[in-house]
C-alpha cells in the first residue's frame, strides 16, 4: 500500500464524517442529496459483497465496514430521522438516467461474467456518476452551504489521489485495472471545476499559503470541528500545492461559490 491511497481513504472518510457531522450538529440533511447518498449506499453494497468471503487484511475489512456503516447511517438520517429537512423537491434527479446505463454497462464490459465481479463491476461504473444528482441539485438551487463544498472538496480529492496510486501501481508493480482507471478518471473530471474554484477561493481571499488556507477555513467554521483535517491539509497542500497553482480550468461553478 502506497502513500496515494492511505490519502486517498483517508479523503474519503473524511468527507463522509464531514457530512455526518454537518448533518448531525445542524439537525438538519438541508443541501443534501439524498439520491446521490442511495447510490453511494448500492456502491458501497455491491462493492463489498465479499467481506466474509475475501480476508485482505485488517485495515482492508475495517475500511469496508466503516463505509458501508456510515452510508447508510447517512441515508437514514436524510430519509427518517431528519426527514422534514430534506429538499426532495430540489433531489429530483431521475435515477433511472444513471442506473440503466450502468447495469447495461456492467455486463457488457467486465473482468468475467460471474455475479460478484458483475456487481463489483457496476459499483465501480455506478461511483463515477454517483455525484451527479447532488451536484444537480446545486445547480438547480444555486446555491450550496459552505460544509457542503468541503464534503465535494474531499470527495473529489478521494478521487485525484486514486489517480495517483494507479501510476504509482503501475509503475512499481506493473498492475493496470482499465474499468476502475478509466471509471475514476470520469468521476475526477466532474468535480475538476469544483475542485478548482475550492482551491482558488481560498487564494482569492487572501490564503496564499497552506497555514493562511487553513486558518480561512476555520473562519468559516469547518476544520475547528474536525482538529485532524487541519494537519490532513496542510500534508496534502504540501504535496500538491505547487500543482495546483498550474491549474487552468473554466469553472461553472464560479457563481455558486462565490455565494459562500
């Protein structure tokens, strides 16, 4: 195990805590797509389908069962517990748009036809899109909540360091999974734009350095709840940070964040 994939989980537990969190000290799922917190439950299912089959090792199985505890704690906070908060009107993504595609997909290209890799394989085609219905519904209320962004900020991260861990695989151990590869390079480039704005953002306000970024953050009151991100931040911003000065992309999502 690589240091690219260490960040990268731990990218992602930290955007589902972050959502947990808001969700919980808010009393409130407002801003939250529920749909899209279906699929990541189905992904999550699907995926690990073997983890009383398959013993990789303990942080493998530990990882397993912590997302798939805190996906559907999140589905049932948004759906029972905090029900009255939830914007279905505004979560109308239809999901069928993105479920019929990929179980078609699933079976069509796969690493052998068998149910478990056929599943596995329609978790991995079903993550890349699984955002979508949240980043709809940004752009149908224009508007998201500063929490919100950093959940999106982390997930996509999650993403551009499994990126990273395939080269380094590659490289070192001559290892190339075309399905994930290609299926997380798709998922990467629908939060390029988010996560460029996010970056930049902080820059425009005047954090030109990872410790200024950081203390931005805690001014609008994120990292001051989660002690541990400030230092997870300040190894990725010293990691990438340099890269990330170097990124040229047109951002739709200008408008959106500048209503932070």
């Amino acid at each position: 195990m690589n240091i690219f994939r260490i960040l990268g989980d731990v990218s992602h537990l930290l955007a589902i805590i972050i959502l947990l969190l808001k969700i919980v000290k808010s009393k409130s799922c407002a801003g939250i797509s529920g749909k899209s917190q279906i699929l990541f439950a189905l992904v999550f299912t699907t995926r690990y389908l073997d983890l009383f089959t398959n013993f990789i090792s303990v942080y493998n199985t530990v990882m397993k069962v912590v997302f798939l505890v805190c996906a559907y704690i999140t589905v049932y906070m948004i759906y029972v517990k905090f029900r009255k908060t939830f914007d279905s009107e505004n979560d109308s993504f239809r999901l069928e748009f993105l479920l019929v595609p990929v179980t078609g997909l699933s079976f069509l290209e796969n690493h052998s036809f068998t149910p478990l890799e056929i599943l596995w394989t329609f978790s991995i085609y079903l993550e890349s899109v699984a955002i979508l219905p949240q980043l709809f519904m940004i752009s149908k209320t224009g508007e998201a909540e500063t929490i919100t962004t950093h959940y999106l900020f982390f997930l996509g991260l999650y993403r551009a360091l499994y990126i990273a861990n395939w080269v380094w695989r590659y490289h070192t151990e001559n290892f190339y999974d075309q399905i994930a590869v290609v299926s997380g390079v798709v998922q990467t480039i629908f939060y390029c734009d988010f996560f460029y704005l996010y970056v930049t953002k902080g820059r425009q306000t005047g954090c030109c350095n990872t410790e200024m970024f950081i203390q931005h953050s805690c001014s609008i009151g994120w990292s001051c709840s989660l002690p541990c991100v400030n230092t997870y931040m300040t190894l990725v911003f010293a990691v990438f940070g340099s890269s990330l000065k170097n990124v040229s992309i047109q951002c739709k999502w200008a408008s959106l964040l500048a209503r932070l």
